[in-house]
C-alpha cells in the first residue's frame, strides 16, 4: 500500500467511506485499486498499459493514492468536492486533481483519456445524470478506450422494499431520493438488464463482474468506446439477456 503518502484526516477519509477509520481508507483504497487492476489484466488492457487515466469521483485519492506505482501513465482526478480536491492537489503531486459540477461538462477534449473508472459514482445519482455522465464520459474516452464503472447490482437487493423489488426484477433501475444526487442519500440499484440496454448503449461492454469492486461489494462493468476499425457484434462476459426499460421510484415517504 501507499502509506509513504501523507493520509487524509479522518473527516476527509469519513467523506469518503463513512467511516473515520484511516486503516480502513487504506485498506479499502488498496483493494479498490487492485480489482480494477486485475479486470484489465484479465481483459488484456494492463493498467499499466494506458497513457491517460482519468478516476472520476475521486475524493481525496483513496484508490488514486494507489496507482503512484504507473510512473509512465498521465493520472487525473476529478470530484464535485471541492475540500477532498484541494488536499488531493497539495498532498498526490503525482497526479493532477480538479473540481467539476454536479451536471457540467469537464474541461477535456474528446478522445482525451484511454481509461475512464468511476467506482461507486453511479450508485449516487438520478438517471438524468447518470445518463448526461455516461455521455460525457464517453465523449472524453478515445476510441478503444475502457471505461469501467461500479453499480449495486443484486446483491444489494435486500435493501429495497417489496415494490422497489418487484421493480428491479423486471429490469428497471431504482433510484432513490434522486433530488440528492451526488450525495450517500441517493442510492441507485442496476439490474443487468437496465445497464446492457440503457447505460451502457453505445458501448461495448466486455465484461460484467458481479461483486468484482469487492472492498464494496458492487458490481464492475467493463466497457469499451466503439473503435472505428472494429467490426461485428461485442460479446459480454457474465450477463444474461434482458430487455430495455426505463423506470424510475422517486422518494419514499
């Protein structure tokens, strides 16, 4: 682990995981970065093998903090808090860090990045922005780029009622308390079929790892920006057909 880096102080690191627990943010952080690391290497796209990474909704470096290691890759964090940024800024030299709004665009030229992750950012959002930062995340992605997310898939669903339940087995997405989006009061649910046919249109997605994210126990979804030389149908590794749905629960009560 990164532990010659300074470490956040605990209201940052609570920020992040809700926890004031250092040991956990470095704990956590670490295994994050090693999931993503081994779906890439099992993809063949070694992390290490990508120029521009971009970790969006970063925090204050808690997976980023790990990654120091990729000397010859350019890495860029971004996040709508300004706090955690301003520390990142002043403390991971290594990396560059920048704020953006809950529904800008981000200051990048298209095709910028050829490895975009966003671990737990999807989950905390109503699916008018996700889909306005699915779509400015792809933009930014180059061709042949990875773009690789966490989701609360169905192994989350025991925290959902009998009518959010029901909801999310016929393939909708759950969002709930949307008007809190970008915060831990909204909370989002993806069954595989809402994220093959919703989220991730126009993407290819290479694989779907249930509880890959394992320090968090969501689920990773590997993608891929259509390369123009590409041809044929994408295959997809772990999911199973489903249809295309857009639903959304409001706030309960």
């Amino acid at each position: 682990m990164s532990n010659d880096l300074p470490i956040p102080p605990p209201s940052l690191c609570f920020s992040v995981i809700a926890s004031y627990d250092v040991d956990c943010f470095l704990r956590t952080g670490f295994q994050g970065a090693e999931s993503i690391r081994n779906i890439l290497a099992r993809n063949g796209r070694p992390i290490d093998q990508h120029s521009e990474i971009l970790d969006f909704g970063c925090g204050c470096g808690r997976i980023t903090r790990h990654l120091k290691d990729l000397t010859n890759s350019s890495i860029t964090g971004s996040d709508i808090d300004h706090t955690p940024i301003l520390w990142a800024q002043k403390n991971l030299e290594f990396a560059r860090f920048i704020t953006n709004g809950i529904s800008d665009s981000l200051p990048f030229e298209n095709d910028s990045f050829d490895l975009v992750f966003a671990v737990s950012v999807f989950t905390h959002l109503s699916e008018r922005l996700q889909k306005h930062w699915m779509g400015e995340l792809t933009r930014i992605l180059r061709p042949g780029g990875a773009l690789l997310i966490t989701v609360k898939g169905e192994n989350w669903t025991a925290e959902l009622d009998e009518e959010q339940m029901k909801s999310f087995s016929l393939g909708n997405m759950v969002v709930i308390e949307p008007e809190y989006s970008g915060s831990n009061y909204c909370a989002a649910y993806h069954p595989p079929e809402y994220v093959r046919t919703v989220l991730a249109a126009g993407l290819n997605i290479i694989e779907h790892e249930p509880c890959g994210s394992k320090e968090i126990s969501q689920d990773f979804y590997l993608m891929a920006k259509a390369d123009s030389s590409c041809r044929g149908e994408p295959s997809v590794k772990r999911s199973s057909p489903g249809k295309s749905v857009w639903f959304r629960i409001e706030p309960l009560g």
